[in-house]
C-alpha cells in the first residue's frame, strides 16, 4: 500500500510539473503573440483614420462598418494564420511582393487622407468602407499577416486563434469609442490629428516596399 501510495504521489507530481511547464510555455507564447499583434495592428493609431473615413455617416452606418472592419479583418488574419503560405504560393507570390503591394495601396491611402482629410472613394458604401481600406490594409495588413503566419507556425492554432479574437475585440472597443474621443477634440483638432497619422501611415507603408525589396 505505501509503494503504491509513493507511486500515486511521483504520477501526480510529474503530471502536475508537466501541466505547469506546459501553462507557462503556453501563457508566454500567448502573451507574446498578443502583444506582437496588438503593436503591429496599432488600433490607436488608426483612430483618426477611421474617423475620417466614416465621418460623414450616421451613427448606425458608422456602427455597420465597424462590424463589417472588425469581422472581415478578424476573418482575413485567421484564413492567412492558417493558410497563408499556401494561398501566396498557389498565385506564385512571395511574403516579400505581399508586403510591396500592401505597401503601394497603404500609401495611396494614407496620400488621399493627407491631401483631402478623409477617404473619398466608395462615398458612403458601409460595406466597401468596411473593407477597403480599414479591414485591409489598414488592420489585417502585410504586417499583420505576417505577424499571424509566424505565430502560427511557432506557436500553433490555439494561441494564434486566442490572439486574433482579444486584438480584434479589443480593435473593437477602441473604434467605438472613436466618436467620443473626436467630440473632445473639435473637427480642427481631428482634422490635425488625421493628418499626422496620415504622413506615419505613409512612412509605414514605405517601410513595408523597403522591406520588401530587401528580402527581394
């Protein structure tokens, strides 16, 4: 009885040692993924973005589209996680002319809120709004999708899966309350706000082609 006992007792500390290497392997992973996403998609940042490009529509249209971002990029990261290289590969393109082609269109747009303080094409289409540009390439960018491939392939489904749906729900809250924030702000101070982040946006977009052709 007391060999068994003693045995019981070495199971159960080698399981529960496994278990906790295990969590804390897990919880690093996790949190790591996480953050590397959440920096990447930079949801604050893109606030004066959004608001300009949804500026002029109601408050139901505006919800509409945030749906409609928040879905289609939340979709977009997860079918490139899981299937990423193959879709790229099976056109013949590489991460590299992913990342140039991101780029090139991130800059068009970031040039139309520069010059004009808001997005002009689609009018006011809350589908198209939702996903051009502010699912992609504004959320689930080049650098997003890459983020997600990587974290897949070194982390696996659950964490990347985990990641995706705390960085979008998160993207979420911060665009809904985007309303908020601009009316303490004014118009003037929105309109300098965008225009700022539209010259960042600009200068990620080029970072995203140099990266490119340097891989290249």
């Amino acid at each position: 009885m007391d060999f068994q006992y003693m045995m019981i007792q070495d199971i159960v500390s080698i399981a529960s040692h496994d278990l906790f290497s295990f969590l804390n392997i897990f919880g690093d992973d996790f949190l790591r993924s996480t953050i590397a996403l959440f920096v990447v998609i930079n949801p604050i940042g893109i606030i004066p973005l959004f608001a300009s490009i949804t500026q002029k529509m109601q408050k139901k249209e505006r919800n509409r589209v945030l749906k409609t971002t928040v879905i289609t990029a939340g979709a977009l990261l997860m079918i490139f996680a899981v299937a990423g290289t193959q879709i790229l590969s099976i056109f013949g393109i590489t991460i590299s002319s992913f990342m140039i082609a991101g780029g090139i269109l991130l800059f068009v747009v970031s040039i139309e809120l520069l010059t004009h303080g808001g997005w002009r094409f689609g009018g006011t289409v809350s589908d198209e709004s939702g996903v051009v540009p502010l699912a992609f390439p504004l959320l689930a960018g080049p650098g997003a999708i890459t983020t997600v491939i990587l974290s897949f392939q070194t982390s696996g489904l659950i964490v990347t899966t985990l990641s995706i749906a705390i960085v979008i729900g998160l993207t979420y809250i911060v665009f809904y309350l985007t309303g908020t924030i601009y009316r303490i702000l004014g118009r003037r101070g929105s309109l300098i706000i965008t225009r700022i982040f539209a010259v960042l946006v600009a200068a990620i977009a080029v970072q995203y082609v140099v990266d490119g052709l340097k891989t290249i």
